[in-house]
C-alpha cells in the first residue's frame, strides 16, 4: 500500500491490494478495517493491535532504515520519499486505530 505510490498515477491498479474493500489507502476507514478482521476471521481488537505495533515499529525504525538503505543505495531521493509516505500511512493508521 506504500511502494507503488511514489512512482505516480501512472502505474496500473490491477495488482494492488485491499483492506477491507477499499483499494485506496487514503479512503481507509474504521469500517474497512472491521472489514479486513472479519474478512482474516480475527477480533476487531486483535487486528487493532497487530497494527498499533506495526505503526510503533515503522516510526521507531524510520531513520535506521533511511541510512542502512543509502549505505547500499546511495542518497537517492526516492529512498527518503517512501520512508515519509510510509511514517505518513502509519499516522493515519495509528488515528484509525484509536
């Protein structure tokens, strides 16, 4: 739900994934996430928790992970982008979780 959204509008969406029945990230509501525990046949509360550790470990991890990819990559732009699109998802995770 992060890695194709750097690249633009161009790229085709027949790949891509949903939570609950919204293919959008930015649409993502309470209700598709109650979609996805039922659709994964979990509670509310687990998925709920599954996430809030994920968002704390995207934003713990963002910065180690910038520096150890330019150490293999180089100081490519692209690389500070998807690690902000991703600390950006997260905090819009981390709101609907609550």
């Amino acid at each position: 739900l992060v890695s194709t959204a750097v690249y633009g509008t161009n790229l085709d969406s027949c790949l891509a994934m949903s939570i609950g029945r919204e293919y959008e990230p930015e649409k993502i509501n309470r209700e598709n996430i109650s979609q996805l525990a039922e659709f994964l046949d979990l509670k509310l509360r687990v998925v709920q928790k599954v996430g809030r550790d994920l968002v704390e470990r995207i934003t713990a991890s963002k910065e180690m992970t910038i520096q150890a990819y330019q150490g293999l990559f180089g100081d490519h732009s692209m690389i500070q982008t998807i690690a902000d699109l991703a600390a950006r998802r997260a905090l819009m995770l981390d709101n609907l979780l609550r």
